[in-house]
C-alpha cells in the first residue's frame, strides 16, 4: 500500500467519522421532538412555541453538522498538504543519495 492511499484510507475514515456524527445528531433532534410532541400540544398555531422550538432544533442542528462538515475538510485539506510536502521531501532527499 502507497502513502498516497494510506493518506486517502486516512481522509474517508475522517469523513465517515463526521458523518456518523452528523446522524447522532439527527437522531438527538427527532428524540427531541418525540420529547416535544409530549409535552406541547398540536395545536396547528401557526408559528406558535412548539414550532418556535422545533424550528430552532432543527436550525441547532444545522449549525452543528455544518461545522462538523466544515472541520472535516479542513483536516482533510491539512492532512492532504502534509502528506504531499512528505512525499516531496521524501523524493528530494532520496535524489540526494
């Protein structure tokens, strides 16, 4: 196995780990709604607290798998430019010997 292949093995283990984030999340928000749908009442109010609430989870949530998803391609980035450079040093000093 190349370097160029461990860094890629490397870089989808780090996005599948954001994303499985990204769904416990998902699965936080829905519980929180079955906690809502107990506890206030549908009344079809429009933009009432119980859609205030659930409007603003859901928001929350985006806020948070979107800087999951952010920070995931930024070490992705980093961790490909630092596999490059590697690779690049790795061939200079290897034409020097």
């Amino acid at each position: 196995m190349t370097s160029t292949e461990t860094g890629s093995g490397s870089a989808d283990r780090i996005i599948e780990s954001f994303h499985d984030a990204g769904n416990t999340a998902l699965e936080s928000v829905r519980k929180f709604l079955d906690i809502v749908d107990g506890v206030f009442p549908d009344v079809r109010a429009d933009n009432g607290p119980r859609q205030q609430i659930i409007d603003s989870a859901f928001k929350m949530t985006e806020e948070l798998v979107g800087a999951s998803t952010q920070l995931a391609e930024k070490i992705v980035k980093a961790s490909q430019d630092a596999l490059g450079k590697a690779e690049k040093e790795g061939r200079r000093l290897s034409e020097k010997s």
